[in-house]
C-alpha cells in the first residue's frame, strides 16, 4: 500500500476566491499530472484535508481521474477536528460538503471541535505516520500556511523514508504554458 498525502495553500493565499477563476484550471491541471504520476508509481490511496484550496483542488483532481483509473485508488479526507469548517460561509460550506461526498473515506483526528493548535500538530503528525509520502503545492519564496506543513515534513523525512514533492510557482508557470501550447495547436487543428 502507498499513501499519498496532498496538501498546500488555502485559496485565498493564491488570491483565488471562486472556481471560476483561470488559476484554478492551471493547478487543477497541475495537481491532476501530478496525482497521475503518483497513482502510475503505484499510490492506491489520495489522502488530503478538507481545506478551501490545495486540499479540496486535490480531491476534485482525484475524483476525475477514477474514471480513468476507476480501480487503482481511492480517496479520503481527513479532518483534524470534529465540526471542521462550521464557522465557515455558507457557500465555502457547500462546496466543504460537495468534496466530501466526492471521497471514499472521511474521518476526523480528534472527536473534539477546535480547542488548541495541539490538534494541529496531532493532525500532522496523524498525516506523516499514515502516509508514504506527500506532494505540496507550495512555493519556498512565497511562505503562508503550508510553510508549518513543509517544516514538519522535511523534519519527519529527516528521521525516515517520506519523499515528498513540491509544486512550485515556477512548475505552475510551466502548467499554464503547455496548457495554452495545447489550446493554441487545438485551436490550429481545427
């Protein structure tokens, strides 16, 4: 079994405030390519957090490559504590509630609703010990709140075997490139 743990910055950390936004394609793009790769190297299990941004992108990625590859994976979301985005708005709440019923699996770290930032660490730490390795969407240049998940991980890969990739503003560069190479030559063709 290889479990691949995906996580990133939130949505409005890359100026992103709906899924219509252009950017939005270029790493749903990115994270598409890249969950493929890990799922033809052998991951049978996508695993991200319930986030607005790199986590819910990376569940939605994963829900369309099932049908392409409707037997090789499965997904899962795990949440680092119980009632997990109620404070959010209603519509950050339907789409939290539309990629949970895009996922194999759901679960929480801890039973208890938001208490301390100790239920963070419980939940990184739940994260490295039951995954192989990760992918981040994240930039070293442009620090936020993947920078606590990236500092954990290069300590825990320090001690044990945990690859782990980044996705970086430069490979997203290079994403919407050949997508717009593709839309152009498309566009010749026809």
């Amino acid at each position: 079994m290889s479990r691949l743990w995906i996580t990133g910055y939130r949505n409005y950390e890359l100026g992103v405030f709906n899924d219509s936004d252009p950017k939005v394609t270029i790493i749903m793009l990115a994270l598409k390519n890249a969950i493929e790769q890990s799922i033809l190297d052998g991951a049978d299990w996508i695993i991200s957090g319930g986030q607005l941004g790199t986590e819910q992108w990376a569940l939605k990625a994963a829900s369309k490559l099932k049908e392409q590859y409707p037997d090789e994976f499965q997904t899962a979301m795990m949440l680092p504590f119980a009632e997990f985005g109620n404070q959010w708005s209603e519509t950050n709440q339907l789409a939290f509630n539309q990629a949970k019923t895009t996922v194999d699996f759901t679960a929480n770290v801890s039973d208890k609703p938001y208490r301390s930032p100790e239920q963070l660490r419980n939940y990184q730490e739940f994260m490295l010990t039951h995954t192989d390795q990760a992918i981040l969407l994240y930039d070293l240049e442009s620090p936020g709140k993947p920078k606590f998940d990236y500092e954990r991980i290069v300590k825990f890969a320090d001690s044990h075997e945990y690859p782990f990739r980044l996705i970086t503003f430069d490979d997203l560069q290079e994403t919407a490139e050949e997508y717009q190479e593709n839309l152009n030559n498309s566009l010749q063709d026809s």
